[in-house]
C-alpha cells in the first residue's frame, strides 16, 4: 500500500530555506520517494489556507517512507528546513 508523504509549509526565511533545498534531492533520491507536487501557489476550493507551500510525496509503504524520514542524513537536513519555516507533516495511507 502507497503511502503519502503531505507537508503544509510556511518559509520564514527563503535564502535559509535554500540550504535544506540544495542537500534534499541527493538523500531523496535513495529512499524510492517520488515527489508529487510542490505548489507554492494552491488553490483554495473550501475553507482557509495559511500556508505558502504544499508539498507531496509518495512512497511504495510506510517502511519507505519511515527510512527516508527517520535517516540520520535527512533528521540533519531538516534542521534547515526546521529553522527556516513551520510545518505540519501527515504520512497519508493509500488505498492502493
């Protein structure tokens, strides 16, 4: 079963959140993650949207997903990403 990786971001500091976006592809790239969307402009259908990014990735299983997240190389990344914005995480199951 697919699971999904979903993150509303607001960055609070572009040129520090740049750090965390030079080293991502590289660590990304080993943990069978294919990323699906990266809007910085969503379009709101219903309700409220405060957030300036939203972010998906899919991945073959939670396993996949867990390793990637949990890696010690991608927890040193996201101190970055941690630094320079607020974010709110979901690892999504699919249906498939």
């Amino acid at each position: 079963m697919s699971a999904y990786f979903v993150a509303q971001i607001t960055i609070t500091d572009p040129d520090a959140y740049e750090r965390y976006l030079a080293g991502f592809d590289d660590i990304f790239a080993r943990y069978q993650g294919t990323v699906v969307a990266v809007d910085d402009h969503p379009v709101v259908l219903e309700g409220k949207w405060a957030c300036t990014r939203v972010v998906l990735m899919r991945f073959p299983g939670e396993a996949e997903l867990r390793a990637w997240y949990d890696s010690p190389e991608y927890q040193a990344l996201a101190e970055f990403r941690r630094a320079a914005s607020q974010a709110d995480i979901l690892l999504v199951h699919g249906r498939e």
